[in-house]
C-alpha cells in the first residue's frame, strides 16, 4: 500500500516538473505607459538567455518559454522591466519613459523565418557612443539653419518657396528626446515637425491633383499678430489603382551600420514595405560597404519569402562607397524601367559616406544627373552618433523623393504602411509656392519654417528649377505670421516708404489679404501648370478655428521652443499642450497623443538645461 502511495506521490511530482519545464507560448503588447500607444520594435528576453523577440507594428509579441522564467522587456528611450512567467500566458507591459542618455544597446544578430510577423534573435551587447551637448563623441551633421525674418509687405510683397514633404527633423527629434537630450537647433526644421501630421483638409475636386485650403486668426504667441494657415491636399489615389512599382532596395552595409538601430532595423521596416507590394511590382536590392553589389536582381513583389530571406542575409562590415552603391542602384531601376509605373530607388544608410564620391556636392551632381532619367530616390535615415542628416536631406531633396528618419519599426510602419501611397506614388512634382500680401491689410509677413526651401520670386516661372513632390493623398502645410496694417512691431526693421511706389485703385478696393499661387507639373511632364487662389480674412478667433489650425499651431509654436527661436515672442509648452489637447481631433494611430507627452518630455529636459547652464 505504501508502495502505492509513493508511486503516485512520485508520480504527481513528476508530471508537475514536467509541467513547469514545458514550453509554454506567452503572448501581450508592450506600450507606453500614460499614453498607451503600442511600441513597435520593443525587446523580450528571457532573463540569462539569448532567446528574445521583438514586438511588431501593433506592439504585440510571442516567445516560447518556460513557467518561472522571467522576461526582460526595453525599448530604446524607456525604463526597462521584467515580468515572471505564471499561470498567466497573456502578459501586457506598459514602459515609462527614460530621461536618462543611452549608455548601451543590444546589436542584434541572426537569421530569422522568411514570412515570420514577430522573429527571435541572439543578441550580444555593444557599447554605443554617447551623444552628449559637447560633441565629444558625437560626430552627426546637420545644415545650418538662419530663420526666416519678417519682411514689409510694401517693399517686398512677393514670397515664394518649394513645397516639403519631408518629415525626417520630427523623428529625429523624438530620438534625441526619447534618450534624455534637448535637440540642437539646427535638428528642428519646423516645417517637418508640422508636416509629419497628417490633417483632413478635403480632397481636390477640379482638373488639378492639388487643392488649396486656407484659415486666418490671430497668433497665439505674438499678441496683436495675426497667422495665415495654408493647407495642400493631394489626391488620393486607391492602391488598388496604384501604378506599377519598379524599386531597388539600396542598403548602407558597411561597418558603421552593425548597431540594433540601423541594419536590423532596416530589414524589419523593408519587410513592411514588401508586404505592401502586388505581382506586377518589382524589387531588386543592392548593397555597398567598399564597393557595390547586387544581392537580389528585380524580383516580382508577390515573391515575398525570396526578397524578405535576401534581407535577412544581410550582415555589416567595411567602409562606405556611397556613390558606387547610389549609381548601380540607378542602373538596375532603369534596366527594369516601368513606363507610367512608380520607378523609384530607397536609400537606407546613416549617411555616413566616407570612401569614393563622398561629399555632399558630388553626391547632389550624381542624383541630379540621374534624376533626368525618370527614376525618383526616396532616403530612409537609420542611426545615431555618426548620422550624416545633411547629405541625407540633400540627396531627398535632389533625386525628387522623400525624406524620412526611422529611429524605430513604428515609424516604419507609420511610412510603409499607413502612408504607403503617399511614400511611393508621386501625383504632383515640383510644386511650388508664390504668395503676394496685399499692402491694404498686411504690413510684414514671415514664413515659419522651410529655410532650406525658398526661392527667388523668379524661378517661380522656371520649369528647370527643382522643387518639392506630393504623393497619393499626402498634405502640405504652411503657416505664415503676418503683422497687420498698423500694428507696430519691433520685428519688422524700419525702412523709409517708398517714393514711387503707391497703392493703385485695384488694390485699395480689394478685401483680399493675399493671393496664392501654386505651380507643379504631371508626373510625366517637364511644362507646369499654374492656378490660384485668393484668401480673405474672416475674423475668426483663435479657438473657433478648425482643428488643423490650432494642431498645426501648437507644433509650430513648439517649433520655435526647441529652436529658442527670436520670434517665440510669449510661447510657452504649457500653451503647446493646451492648445494640442483641445485639436487632437480623430487620431487613430496616437500620433497626436505622443506629441503632448514629447513636448512635456521636451519641457523637463529644458527646464534641466536652463538649470545646469545656471550652475555653470
């Protein structure tokens, strides 16, 4: 009997101890604490193990564990934690953000299933350079930038500039943020931090790809000043009516691109992108470290688990030969060229180019060059320490493409997915900007923002100047701040009045503040099309505006913050976040949301800054 009893005493233990060593699958989501916003790209370990994986677009994950291990959860920017595996199989983590430089990342390695959404890796540590406000160890580079001023509308009633979709500067400014560092001001292009919104304006309805939406009130941080919102719409086109796509995937593998935030985050957002293509598009990938190759010829982009294993045996080392890699890449588009398809290189690279044609000069006259032969270049920014913004930004601007900064497989997703038309598919070209104040109502103007984009009043004619592009259903938005007639104002320098230069009868009688023009060409054309728009002020107040109006403010307003901007005049972050609170309008993705908390979390470190320099 007592044999027996211990049989099935031994018998239970046994079969508990199995239990406990069983793998067991442990799902959640890995998000923000406050906001709740998933975190796409975030790590799960089990604690003293190489075994982890990475969450996805939605921030959820899986990894196959054992009952008692404990899981180790961190994302770049964010306090890290650890759960212990029990009863429960669904385990939700929510991360508070980390104010504190990042010291250490985790490289990852490995080859992970062709068509797996969530993969596991080995991971080896790696010491990352710090970024601190001294340069010491930080090499990045970005151009500098001198504001915008204010100009008399009597003097110089023209203002005219290249339109700019770009959005890299926002990303790239939540980067530093995310790791504890007040951005340097040459990081913070307001336009891109406007413009990596998107806002509802409606879509256009006449012959043209564009339609111009406008508002006027008064400027929330410049009292007695008055701010004029200008919103682009292009039309959106369904994917299923999408042309043709002929790409080629150019991928930066040299030795400075082997840290977790660069090549392995470059196959992960790649992967987005290749299950967003059809049969009839196609994909070729070429690499360069100190010379160029091609690791996969154009391949249908229903051949999904054929692309994704060629990214995946992508590894770093070498130097940098940029300008081999940029003019094969091109040579492969054209071999494969689409007639009325999307024929497009992605450049994915930190920039950092240093061995054969390397400086900023040479690389714009070869992308200029190659820009005539019908195929666009999109540039996709990785990394941080030896980042190279300003040749980046250039070649964007250069090969008719877009600019953008990936710091995390959100932003991946926020490019290749939810903006997939607007990143691939051009509907409107070198679209540019003239607008004429009118005197009457206006006595200074100043664009807030795209200093790296005016132009002479006279290349608005000029169908040989280069200018920005709009995709499928992307916007533009600008904002000018404009010193009403009879205001005083000590930004507008004074200036004699004109001798001969008297307001005619036309211009008297008009209640028109200004007029806009807006000229771009067709896709496949060299000749411009021209159309304008007349815009009046309705004297409506502040808080009766649309949405899109004091959204674009309040990013704008937070613009001139980062920057210690001379025309912040009374702007304050509490007032950035009231007025964004009160505009958040429809934001299914929370890009809204995380604004507010990166401008509370741009606050503190400000307020740091500010204390620390008083010390000293």
């Amino acid at each position: 009997m007592k044999t027996k009893f211990f049989c099935l005493i031994f018998s239970v233990l046994a079969l508990y101890a199995c239990a406990q060593s069983a793998p067991v699958t442990v799902t959640g989501i890995v998000s923000e604490a406050g906001t709740k916003v998933p975190l796409a790209g975030a790590t799960v370990f089990i604690k003293n193990t190489k075994t982890g994986t990475i969450t996805d677009a939605q921030g959820r994950y899986a990894i196959r564990a054992k009952t008692g291990d404990k899981l180790l959860f961190s994302f770049i920017g964010y306090q890290a934690t650890e759960r212990k595996i029990g009863t429960d199989l669904v385990i939700n983590v929510a991360l508070k953000a980390d104010n504190q430089p990042l010291q250490e990342v985790a490289v990852v390695t490995g080859r992970a299933a062709p068509n797996a959404k969530m993969q596991t890796f080995a991971v080896q540590p790696a010491a990352m350079p710090s970024l601190m406000h001294d340069g010491q160890f930080n090499t990045e580079e970005y151009k500098a930038l001198n504001e915008n001023i204010f100009h008399d509308a009597k003097k110089n009633p023209l203002t005219t500039f290249s339109i700019d979709v770009d959005r890299a500067a926002y990303s790239n400014v939540r980067r530093m943020l995310n790791l504890g560092q007040f951005p340097q001001r040459d990081v913070v292009r307001i336009e891109e931090l406007v413009n990596y919104f998107d806002y509802d304006y409606p879509q256009p309805k006449g012959e043209h790809p564009v339609a111009i939406h406008t508002e006027i009130s008064d400027s929330p941080w410049n009292k007695g000043l008055k701010l004029a919102h200008i919103g682009l719409q292009a039309k959106t086109i369904p994917t299923a009516h999408l042309p043709a796509s002929n790409l080629v995937f150019l991928v930066d593998v040299s030795g400075s691109m082997n840290w977790v935030n660069k090549l392995p985050l470059v196959k992960e957002a790649f992967k987005l992108l290749v299950d967003q293509l059809r049969p009839n598009d196609r994909v070729a990938i070429v690499v360069y470290a100190g010379a160029a190759g091609t690791v996969l010829p154009s391949t249908p982009g229903n051949q999904t688990a054929t692309i994704k294993d060629a990214l995946d045996k992508l590894s770093a080392g070498g130097s940098t030969a940029g300008g081999e890699g940029i003019k094969l890449a091109y040579k492969i588009a054209q071999e494969n060229f689409i007639k009325g398809g999307n024929n497009r290189v992605i450049l994915a690279s930190d920039g950092d180019f240093n061995v054969g044609v390397s400086s900023e000069g040479e690389l714009q006259q070869i992308v200029e060059e190659k820009r005539k032969s019908g195929v666009y270049l999109s540039v996709l920014g990785f990394g941080m320490g030896n980042y190279k913004d300003n040749k980046m930004e250039t070649l964007a601007d250069k090969g008719n493409g877009n600019y953008a900064y990936i710091d995390n497989l959100q932003e991946a997703q926020k490019v290749f997915v939810h903006e997939f038309g607007g990143t691939l598919f051009t509907v409107a070209k070198d679209v540019k900007l003239q607008l004429e104040f009118n005197p009457k109502f206006v006595k200074g103007y100043r664009l807030i923002g795209y200093e790296n984009r005016m132009l002479k009043n006279e290349e608005f004619h000029d169908d040989k100047k280069d200018a920005g592009e709009m995709g499928s259903g992307h916007t533009v938005t600008a904002l000018y701040e404009i010193i009403p007639a009879g205001v005083e104002s000590a930004y507008l320098a004074k200036v004699d009045d004109l001798k001969y230069q008297k307001p005619t009868e036309a211009t008297s009688a008009s209640d028109e503040v200004l007029t806009i023009k807006l000229r771009y060409k067709q896709p496949d054309s060299e000749i411009s099309r021209l159309f304008e728009v007349p815009v009046r002020d309705t004297h409506t107040p502040f808080m009766r505006t649309s949405d899109n109006f004091r959204f674009a403010a309040a990013v704008a307003e937070w613009g001139l913050l980062l920057r210690k901007s001379e025309f912040k005049g009374s702007a304050t972050y509490e007032q950035v976040i009231q007025i964004a609170q009160n505009a958040l309008a429809k934001d299914p993705e929370g890009y809204r949301a995380e604004f507010v908390r990166l401008v509370k979390l741009a606050q503190s470190l400000d307020k740091k800054d500010i204390v620390a320099q008083k010390e000293e």
